[in-house]
C-alpha cells in the first residue's frame, strides 16, 4: 500500500494539539517534522524515545525523514514545481557541539553549524535567524522568532525553511473568476473572488465530507480539499478527519466531472509557539531541565550548561489563486541553558463554506501543509 503512514499520524497529531481552535489556519507538519527530527539526533535515552513517539518514527528510523526531503527536491525539478528545504543550526560560541553531531547534520540535512554571540547579543542572534528564514522562503515567512524569543538564556536554534511553489495542472481561467457568496464561519455570508473550472477531478464521497484533488504541474503534488456536506460542519470533521482518505483518491474509478468553485485565498498569520502541544503531544521529557538528555548534541563539563528545548517557533503561509500555489513555512526548536530551567453535465461543487486543505505528495501522502479557511477575505 502506497503511502507513508507515519507522516499522516504526525501531520494530525500536530493539528489536533497545535492549531488554533477558531479563524484561518496554516501550518506545516513537514517543516516542524524537520526541525525536531535534527534535534533528535542529539537526543539520548527516553528524551529520544519521547521525541520519536511524538513525531511517529522508530527509534531507531534516522533516514526516513531525510530520504523524504530528497525525493520531493528529486520531484520538483521542474520550471512549474519548485520546493526548497534549507536547514541550518545557530549555536552560541560557548557550545562545545560533539563533532558527530555537527556531521550527521550535515550529512543527513545539510545543515551547517553557525557561530553566533547570542548571549552577547540576542536580539542580533534572532535577527539573523529570522532574516535568513526570510530569504530562503522567498520573504513569505517574516519574524518566525518573536521579539523577545531569543534571551541571553539561549543555546542553540536548530531551523528549517520551506519554500514550495507550483502551477496547477490546468490552471484556472481569471475569465471565470467571479464575486460569489462564503458562509464564513458557517453563517455570515460575505461575497469572495471564486475561481471556477469545469473538467476531471479526482473526488471522493466520504460521508460527512467530500474530498477533491487537484493535482499540480508533473502530478507529483497536489492540494486536496475536504469540504464538509453541511455549512456548519468543520469541526466535527476537523475531530473525525482520517488523512487515509488521500490515499483513497488513488483509486481509478473516482475521476469525476465537475463544475469545481473554489475561492482565491491567502492563509498568513503569526509565529506559534508549539512547545505546550508537542508537550501533550508525550514529549515532556526534552523540556525537562532536570532530565532531558541532548549529551549526543552538547556535553558539557558543567552540569548547567547542559542543553533542553524552550520554544518552538513555527510560522506558516499559504497563497492560492488562478495560477496554483506559493506556500512557505519556517521552523525554529530553540535549546535552552538547562540550569536556567498545523461528459454528463458536470455535477457543481461550489467551496462556500469553511474547509479543510491538504497540499501532499501524491506518491507517499505526506502532507508537506495543512490548513484551514474560514474566511477566504481575512
């Protein structure tokens, strides 16, 4: 079976604990995945186990992660798709970093150490993170660390940026584009810019809610809409949702006509703070000053400096229109000083009510984003 398993649980998991309860919702499970898998290669003992469990992995699975990230850059080498993961880890200079360390993150996601005075300075160290998160998205993932999110307290950042941009299949005429009613939230009803296409669609029925995919450029990817049947429904299919249902789409006998209308959106909101939900999510330990064990990372002489994970940043956006999609996301796991303690007619499916989206990798199902649009306008 087609799919990668681990990823959709991850993917829901962190959805279910991180993203916000109401509005406008994009997060980036494979961004996040990314940045606490570099972590856990520092990780030791039950502080790794934990890491593992929440992230869905095999202890011992130290490849899955990045031979995911190689086969989508494989993917996308084309002028229509284009996805970039960057990853670099910033330590402060009093950080005496294991030199296996330093190479597996290398070696496996081609991330490289820089020096920063952060204690000096921490306002200038997250400067220089947040600008290089900045660059490598393309300017869409702007302050993905807080003012006042670095403090002298601070050790080490481990960062990801994504960057995936793609052109639809067969794009939406603008000709078609026109003002049409939203129920946002369900009720009020405010008029957006809906784009429409009449053609094939890999769609669907699964109960409560319809799923709809829309395959990119190459078909490697695509945006899947899951749409609730009734207007004010998104909660409980945000409670029941089964990212199976991606792989479902495979089947050849779901190709149907329809007259699809879906909305023009752009999904941008601030950084999160997600550290609380991968707590709940059973990762207490690698928060714990006391017991978190990062000794393949950092082994200090000084019990003290001993490392363990504060905040952990994450910023997403996602854009939508005519002539496909730009989405970027930024991941930051800050570590912390221990002692300092997301043909017949065709039938109409018209999106005008809140829904849930899914931008996957049509190969394993991984969802690379996940969001959620209650109100196209905000």
């Amino acid at each position: 079976m087609r799919g990668d398993a681990s990823a959709q649980a991850w993917a829901l998991q962190l959805w279910r604990h991180a993203a916000p309860a109401q509005g406008n919702v994009a997060l980036s499970p494979a961004s996040l995945r990314v940045a606490l898998d570099m972590t856990r290669a520092g990780a030791r003992g039950r502080t790794r186990a934990e890491l593992s469990q929440v992230l869905c992995l095999p202890d011992d699975a130290v490849q899955r992660v990045p031979a995911a990230l190689r086969q989508w850059l494989d993917a996308a080498e084309s002028p229509a798709v284009a996805v970039r993961f960057a990853n670099r880890i910033y330590g402060d200079l009093s950080v005496p970093l294991r030199q296996a360390f330093v190479e597996v993150s290398l070696a496996r996601w081609d991330a490289a150490v820089e020096r920063l005075d952060i204690r000096s300075d921490p306002e200038a160290a997250r400067q220089t993170i947040n600008t290089w998160v900045l660059e490598r998205t393309e300017r869409h993932v702007r302050d993905l660390i807080p003012e006042g999110g670095v403090d002298r307290q601070t050790r080490m950042a481990l960062v990801n940026a994504l960057y995936f941009a793609a052109q639809w299949q067969t794009p939406f005429s603008e000709a078609r584009t026109t003002a049409a009613d939203f129920h946002v939230d369900g009720t009020r009803v405010a008029s957006v810019p809906t784009m429409a296409h009449t053609g094939f669609f890999q769609c669907v029925d699964a109960g409560s809610h319809e799923a709809v995919r829309l395959l990119y450029a190459g078909a490697r990817f695509a945006l899947t809409l899951l749409v609730p049947k009734e207007r004010a429904e998104l909660l409980a299919l945000e409670r029941a949702v089964d990212l199976r249902v991606l792989g479902r789409l495979d089947a050849p006998d779901t190709m149907e006509r329809l007259d699809l209308r879906l909305p023009r959106f752009r999904l941008s909101a601030p950084s999160l703070n997600v550290a609380d939900a991968l707590k709940e999510m059973g990762a207490k330990l690698p928060f714990d000053p006391e017991h978190a064990d990062f000794t393949e990372m950092s082994d200090p002489v000084d019990p003290a400096d001993r490392l363990v994970i504060g905040p952990v940043y994450h910023q997403a956006s996602v854009e939508v229109d005519e002539q496909g999609t730009v989405a970027a996301a930024g991941s930051a796991v800050l570590m912390l000083r221990a002692g300092s303690a997301r043909a017949a007619a065709p039938r109409v499916l018209a999106v005008d009510r809140p829904f849930l989206f899914v931008v996957e990798d049509v190969a394993t199902h991984s969802p690379l984003f996940l969001g959620r649009v209650t109100d196209p306008t905000a």
